[in-house]
C-alpha cells in the first residue's frame, strides 16, 4: 500500500452534493487523498494518469483501461445501483480488489416508497385526493366501497435482494405472511429469513400484495409474463418498484386497464414515459416517475456507505456496506438506470 | 342471570353485514337469543319490552329509557367509535354494567391509514400521480426535490389512546423516535410503552411528523390552536386523522395554503366537506374523506369484538376486546361522527 | 375532593425502602399528604381516623374498617400481588373507588427468572454449574448428551395474564409458537395477542416448555392434576413460575424424580419447603426459593407504578399501571403468598 | 464442472450423524456423488485421488495436497467453527474456489447459552439451585440481596460477529442498549445494526452486562488484559462465550475470586479445565464445560447449512448460509477449538 491512499472520485452521473453530505466529505477527506472529485466526468488521459497510484476508485463506470495500469488498487466502487461494465472480474477476484455497488443505500427510501405505493393503493390514497380536488369524492364507507387493508393479507416477493430485506421489517407489524420467489436463493436461506419460499405461480395465485424486487438479470426479462400475470388474483395489488425489465409491460398494462388487478408502478421501460402512454390513464394504477430511489437524504446513504466501506478498505478491512460483487453473479446482473439520458 | 342470554341488537346507523361477517353472527347467535337484530331501528315500544329481559343492549345510542326497567341488563355495547351520550353511567357502575365501545376496532385500519397518508405525503405519491396523468410529472431526482422520508425522523403524537397504540408499532421499523403528548397518561405509563412524553409546543417545533390521534373531548375543542400551528416546523407534516374537532381548522387551512408546513387530512369540521373549500386546492395537503375508519373488512372488526366480548360476559367474565367506560373519563369524552347525516 | 389529596400509606408486610426509590417517594410527597407511610403496621386507631380523610389507601390488606367511614376514598392500592381480603367491593363499584394491586409489577421480573429457569432446565446450567465444583463434569458434545435448545420449541403458556404478556416478548425472538390454556380469555383476544388458544391436555402434549404462569384462583387449585401431568411430554420441561396451588405437586415431584420430564420451580406449597422434601434431590429440576419476584430494583417498580397511579387518580384521571380489579374475577383470584410468616 | 457434482465428505473430527439429519443427508445425496462420508479420517492416498474429481470439500482441516491437483475444485467447506490451515487462499480466490466455515451454525446455540449464562448470574440461578439441594437457600427478598435484572441494564459486547448478530435480537425486549466494541467493524455499519460504537475502556467501565463474543485473532489474545478488566463495573457480569484466548484468563479468576465483579464461562484456556483450578471455587462465577455451542440439535444446523451451500455451489450461485473467507481477514482469525484432544 502506498503511503497514503489515493481516492480517484469521478462519481458522474451522480453529483457530489447529491451523494456526500458535508461530514461524509469531511470524513472521506480524511480516509486518503482524493484525486478529482468533481461532477463532470474525468477526463480520461488524467483519470489513467490517477489510476496508476489510485487505492481506489469510485466510480459510475469503468471507464479507465486496463487492470494492470492500477497496481494498488483495492477497490472499485460504483456509486449507481449496479456493477460497472467493461471490468476485468477475473482480475479484480485474482488480485483481492473489491468491486462494491451502491445498491444497498436503495433499501430504505425504496422499501419505504414500496409500503407508500401499496397503502395508496390499497387504500385509494392517491384516487381520493384526486377525488377532494375534483368534487368528486364519496365518504366514509360509500369512499371505502373497493379499498382492503394490508393487514393479515397474503404477500409475495419477487425476488429477496436489498429492497426486500428492507421491506420485510416494515410488513412485520402488519402480520402479514409472505411468500418468496428468487431462483437465486436457498429455501433453507429464506425460512431463516422469516418469509416462506414459493413458486412463481403459487405466489401470483395466493398474494394479495405482490411486490416486484428483483434486480434485472439476463436471466429474468419479462419473467412476469402474460401468462403468469394472468394468474394473479382479481383483488390483488402488483407493485413494480425494481425494473420493468422484469415484467411484459404491455401485458401489465392492458389488464391492469381491463381492471383485472390493481398495478403501483414506479419503474418503466422508457423513461420518461410516453406521454400518450394508455396507463397513465388507468383507474386501478398509482402511478410514479421513477421516485422510489432518489429521496434527497435517502441519496446520502450512497456517500455515507462509501466513505464508510474506503475506510475499511484503506484499514485492510473487508468493506460490509456497499454490496460486493460475487463472481457466480456478476456477470448476470443487468445494468442501466432505465431513463434515457 | 336468566336461562338463556338475550341480546337486544339494534346496530343501526350501521348496517347488520356491515359490521358481522356470518361466521361472527353465527356465533352470536350461539351466545344467545338475538332479539331484532335488523339494519333498521328497532320500534322503541318493542325495545323496551325487549329491554325487560335483555342480558345485553348492542346499539349506538342509548334510547331505551331507565335501567331500572332492564333488571337482567350486564352490558351496553356501542358499535359506534364513542360511548352512549342520556346513559345513566352512575347506576351502570353501580349495578356492575359494562359499556362498551367499538372504538379499539378502528385501530388497525386508521393507523394503516394514517402512516399511508404519512407516506403520500412525504413522498408525494398522491401529487406524483397526478402529474402522471396530467403528464406534467418529473423524473428521478428533479421529482424528488421536495420529499422526504420517514426513516430517522421525529415523531410526535398527539393522544396516546386506541389509534396511537395501533400506529406506534407500524413506526418501529422506521426507527423513529415518539414524542406523546396526551394529559390523560402519565410519564411511567408512557415510557414503558416505549415514547416520550412530551409538551405539546415542543412536539410540535421538534416533530418532522405530527399525528393528531386523539380523540375528541371536552378539553381539546381546538386545542392546536393558531398560535400552536404557527410553531410547526416548516419542514414537517401533520397528518389529522382522529377528529377535526382537536384543530384550528381554519388556520390549518390557511397555514398549508400559505406554504408553512404540509398536511394529510381525513377528517373536517364539517363532513361533506364544502365544495369550495379551501383547502380542497392547497398543493400540500393530501386529502381524505373520513376515509380511514371504515374499511369493509375493518368493519367486521367490530363484529368480532362485540362477540368475543359478549360471549365472555355471557360467560360471567369480563370483556377484553372492546373499551370499557370508565368513570373518571366517560362524561368528557365527546361523542358524534362529523359527518351530517 | 379535599383541598389536598391525603394518602394513607401503610404498606406493611412490605417495606417502605424496599418497594419506593428515594425519587419515587419524593413523588409521592409532591402528590398529596402523606399519612402513615412506616413500615411497621399503623395501630387501627390511628388507621380509622386517618380513614376519614382519605384520599387513597395504600396498603397490603384491608383492615380499615367500613368504607362508610372514609367519604373521600377514590382509590385503594394494594403493595402485594393480590387484591385485599375483606374489602367491600360492591361499595367500591358503587361510588367508583378504585381497587388496584401491584401484580403488573411483577411482570417483567418474573418473566425474565422464567426465561432463566427455562434456559437452565434445556441447557443444564445449573447442573452443568455443579459439576465444574465438583470435577464430574462432561466437555462439549459428552456435556450436551442430554440439552436442547428454545428455538422453534413449542411452547405453552398456562394462564396469559401479567406474567404471560411480559414473558411472550421474551420468547418471540427465538421462533417460537405459543399455545396458550385461559379459561377466563376468548380466543379473538388470544390471537390478536399473537398466541394460539388451546385446551390444556392438547398443550401439555405439544409443547416443549410449558410456562404455568396462572394466577391462583378458586377454580384452578391443582388444575395440572397428576393424570394431566403424565400427559406431558416426556422430552419437556415444566416451568412453575406463578403458584403451586396451580398444581398436584406431589405428582409433580414423583414424576421429575421418576424421570418423566424436567421441571424449573420456584414456588411451593409450603414454604419454606421442608428440608427432606423428595424434590430437592431430584436431578431433573431446577429449584428456586420463591425468588422470581422479589428483585431488589424490580420491587421499585411497585412503588413506581403506585405513585403514577395515584398522580392519576388524584388528577382525575384513570389509573393506568396497576391491575384494576373487575367485578367479574374479584371474588375468583385467591390471595395469599405461599410463605408461612 | 462435470456431468455430476461429486462432494469429498471427509468430516472428521465431527461424526456424520452428528452435523447431519437424515433429512439433510438424502438432499446431500441429491446433490451429488458422496465420496467417503464416514466418520474415521479419509486415507490420504484415497482423498488425493478423489479430489482429482472433487467439486467440493467438506472437511474439518485441509490436508488433501496442492490446489492445482482440483481442477473442479469450486468449494472447501470446513465443519468446524474455523477457517482451515495449510490452504493457499491466493488460489482460492484467483479460482473463484469459496472457502466457508461452519460458524454462523454456532450463532443461536451460543447466543441462547449466553443470555441463560447472564440470567443465571444476575439471577443466582445455579446458586440459588445448589443452595436448594443443600438446604442452605435464603427465600423471597432475603434470597435476592444481590440479584439484578437484565432489563433496562447497559451491555457491552465485546465482537460483532455472527454470535453477537444472533444475540442480540434476543436482548432487543429486555429494553436494554448496547454498546459494541469491534475493530473490524465500522461505526456507520454498527449504528445501522442498531447497536452503539464503543472504546473498549468505555464499554467496560458502563456495561453491567460484558458478553466477550469476540472470535480469536492473532490480534486479540488476552484483549481483555488484568488492567482493562480492572476498570469492569463492580456490579456486572462478564459472559465468556467465544475463546478464553481473548482474555488475560488469570486475571479474570482472580478478580471473580476476589469478588470484584462476577462471571458466567464458557471457554477456558486449556480445556478440560484442570480440577484444581481455582475458578472452580468462584462463589461469583457461573461455569460451563464449553457446552455453549455442541448442542445435538444446534450441530444439526451445520448440516443443513453445508448441504444447502453445496446445492447453490452446485448450481452455479452464491452461498448464503455458510461464512465465506474473505481476504483481508483469513490470515488474522485463529483456528483451534481448545479443547485438548
């Protein structure tokens, strides 16, 4: 290690006040020498420049060449949601560098917009303010002719990553049972979770709330399918808040517009959606642009984790906040943020 | 105790499948005679000839006249959310009668309804979907410049009865911190029950969410008064959800108007809400109409209850489930739904 | 009411020291006069006139002569777990007196010697303990021939009173399920609890650890009859934590000594227990002298609890923190501590 | 990988039927091709040829020859609590090989034993069990003069690893609030499990209850020095759970002998104990002979977390149950289960 860590910073196209509160940056300051640091992008003949004394990196993309030209560095850290592209895995596992994603600091403020989304919809939050502004509201039980309650009520996840390990504490108090689906994990791993694991087709069948939580993987793109959105039951609400990647979005759309189930959906494949899009006309959908994963303070977390994980790392420490990248994954995780830039 | 109990049950202004689901009624039935037992009010000549050998009364008033004339008489039930006003209480206690309130019934679905308007409107989803049907929505962060999240924050709640103990464990799990202010409980009660007691100006300038839970009383008529409104943080919400009767509603209305801090209202002064209200155009305010406490399966809550707790009393035990009256509180509590009818 | 609350404060066979902290005594000044308020028993001539003005009467059995006498009395507290003896509670109902007793107070510390003694029966603590003194014991896997864990164990309570609901959320962190026997509870209020209503032999012959943790009454003297007790499993351990009236205990001890199952006891039918009593050889229990509540800093939180209440009552307010006694069971629950004096 | 998993099941010194279910074994079984699986060593001709072949190994050191004689090799699975010796981890890692340890299968048993430990100490239940059997027991309040209560109590940990993960949540009801000292752990990581950072020196000089569940390092040993353990509360109990090799052993008998603070251990430095140790004699200690963590139910749970990371292995994913060896900490944990054999 060199005497002191070198931090190349180059976090576009986050921004740095988006990600590091003030003590954040105080404390990363202190953690080594950051080198850049900026909100627009490195250039790159400096940022190779950087990488030959760099501890680490922090990063959106790699976007810096080859592993070799960096030869102390430790640590890779994506401040987006995924792991870079165009990075040499097999290296990185060779020579011990971590390569850390910032998707666990979207626990939270997602997991809490997922609870928010389902209340509203279960309990025509969103509709009935529409309805105050418009005149046009019923009260009392005649307003509560279609609303149910999460309490007690069947409940399926799609998928157990970050979002659902955040979600599960906040459905506890609710006394709720919930089913999971993630091909990724263990029966054995899941029931000592708390939760219960399940087929695709019992969960849609039996759960009154099902939430979709899987990350996007080349392996699961429209997993949701007509097929199996079909058999979700008529009294159900599905909330969409990882990707749409993971659903046949049209067929979301048009049952949803047929009143076959109710939809909360955040996430859409093309971002922003089109302003003729049908469902930004449904009466059994809430609907939101994206906003489950970029609270103001939420966003925080991002550069707390981080500066907690590089001090770790420049201690010779394992990192145990960002999710670290595991070679029996890495490569079937799907990038992308969905809105097109 | 005569042969066989009899149960005077006249619910109306609710409806019989309103509040018992047939399992529920099949059991009442099991506990003893049911004598009317319809949706419209029983004729008050019949009522009080039932009176004469009734073991219990389930009503939502009290217009049967003298105890003294219901000589088996052990209960009085309300399926409403308050006690009988013209109910002689002194000879109840006496006579070792319990009344009986439905209020711990609405529990569960106000505080699910109160942390989903707390939801809607930190995260503005009902104002989220608005714009995404008015196509007028932001995306990604631009969407989330004025939002907030629940997790960490301060609490405050103002009474600590049914509603609150509801509410308190679905906060847990957003590890925030509970200030109460209720002048019916004492200090020891309340920390052991894992808040803090607190004035009620300090609430409210330290609270980034405030729940008005309390129910009305001849003590609280307006007790968030202007002056008191005017100390909330201009950062916070205040989500009002037991009765308007314990706001300045007018300054309410005009302090969200102006900007000063945001609102989540189910409950108004006066139910219809006026259609040109003012607050039915305030940008920061999610509204409601009384919405919270009348959730088709919450309803069968009350029957469940009334049940269990006649069955016990039947069994000359005392009742568990719904809110006995008692005598240091039962003549300052007020009654009445808000709603004209 | 008087110009200034008067409390008769005469907590013999209790301690003054013992059950208020210096800051809860000085509460207790701040709250009304205090009359009395010695350990010794106040000589009845001097009781009987202080009666006359009376506010509340604190106290460990009535012997205070008519209530006709003390026209100011709104409350009568008891130190001990039990409510008084000889007491007029019809006059009490009549005129809204409060008759509290300090049993919540023993909640938490009996809950917690009952989770110890649990845990010492399944993991052999104590005879693990005197084994290390006396150089016979067994390592690791050779020591554990015989333990097992709480975890997922079914369990059972028998009765769900103070002691049950401070214990429950003891044991929700190792997984467990809870049947629960209580005649006196219905099963709506059982389940909401988060505990599964059971007949008693289905209980002793299900559960792994059985709690008796029932109040003594005049329906329940050797409830855990000797043909009930073979009932048990014979891979269980038997906790008796509330009273050995609950129990045939001379079956008991035949069938810990003949091996049937495994027992923690901390009470007995005569205590002190008589020197050659068979149960103190036998090598399956775990023997306690009637110390589950009597904890020095656990003894304060009777005091504590008395004066909150008393703040409450001579404000006006309900008491919240003792067990208020209820026309229905006041005659059922016996007195009496077990230890001859 | 090759047409079927073949798992090189060479336990010992654990027998099979003792980390094994029959359950878990016929799931072992479906996984794949078992070579060996008996209880006596493997012969190292025999385990040389058949890690030629191995996609896995389970075993409890590595003594099987150099790494490139695995070509399959995509595990190495140890059975005790440790991480083996004599392994190139710089293969492993450039291989992609996981390296995993039994230990999180130690978290509930150790953690249960250690809240039974701590109860039995401040309680006195080993005590008070003895003083029953030899007639010498002190009942009601004269038998608690120096008991405590885990309620409301400050604790200390001294480790944050998978025992303290698992004890924790069942101290979460007792209200108490814990400090944790842990080198390895970062203070943002600590506060989001809900426990406080701490210096050592202050940990022990505010907890009343000090739990050492620290695994032992090559940079721990005797960490809890005479000098530190001088600054221990008067009043606590220090629970030894982890390794004796993390406390200057000498000290800590001394000063419980010498009534300076009481203890509850577990492990001790050379085990079994000698018969003359004086710790043996302690009044103030509670003494088990290292049967924390060898519970026949608890060793079952290495079983069943082997066989479901072998079935994730198998299937191309990550395991999730086991502890994967990561490298910036293999070198520095120390193996050895001090227990002379």
């Amino acid at each position: 290690m060199p005497d002191k860590a070198k931090v190349l910073l180059d976090p576009h196209f986050r921004k740095m006040t988006e990600i590091f509160s003030a003590a954040d940056l105080e404390r990363l300051h202190d953690t080594g020498e950051v080198v850049w640091g900026r909100d627009d992008p490195m250039p790159p003949e400096e940022a190779r420049r950087a990488l030959a004394e760099a501890t680490a990196v922090v990063c959106s993309q790699w976007r810096y060449g080859p592993l070799p030209d960096a030869p102390d560095l430790r640590a890779v850290v994506s401040v987006s949601g995924a792991f870079p592209n165009d990075l040499d895995y097999q290296a990185c596992w060779a020579r011990g560098i971590r390569v850390l994603s910032a998707a666990p600091a979207f626990g939270r403020q997602v997991a809490e917009m997922a609870l928010g989304l389902a209340l509203a919809s279960c309990r025509e939050i969103a509709a009935g303010d529409a309805a105050m502004r418009s005149g046009e509201e019923q009260w009392l039980h005649a307003g509560n002719a279609n609303t149910f309650m999460l309490y007690d009520a069947p409940v399926g996840f799609i998928g157990f990553g970050a979002l659902a390990r955040s979600l599960r504490p906040l459905l506890v108090p609710f006394d709720v049972r919930i089913k999971v689906y993630d091909p990724w994990l263990g029966d054995g791993f899941l029931r000592r979770q708390g939760v219960e694991p399940s087929s695709l087709p019992e969960l849609l069948e039996t759960s009154r709330f099902v939430f979709v939580l899987a990350a996007p993987s080349s392996e699961n793109q429209a997993l949701l399918s007509r097929e199996l959105l079909e058999r979700v039951r008529p009294d159900a609400v599905v909330v969409l808040v990882s990707r749409a990647h993971v659903v046949d979005f049209d067929a979301l759309t048009e049952l949803v517009l047929a009143g076959r189930f109710r939809a909360a959906v955040d996430v859409f494949p093309d971002e922003p959606l089109a302003p003729d899009h049908p469902i930004r006309g449904a009466r059994g959908a809430v609907l939101s642009a994206h906003r489950a994963g970029s609270v103001r303070e939420g966003m925080w977390d991002i550069g707390q984790m981080v500066v907690d994980d590089l001090e770790a790392i420049v201690a010779g420490l394992p990192p145990r906040r960002l999710l670290a990248a595991e070679p029996e994954l890495v490569g079937r995780v799907v990038s992308g943020h969905g809105l097109k830039r």
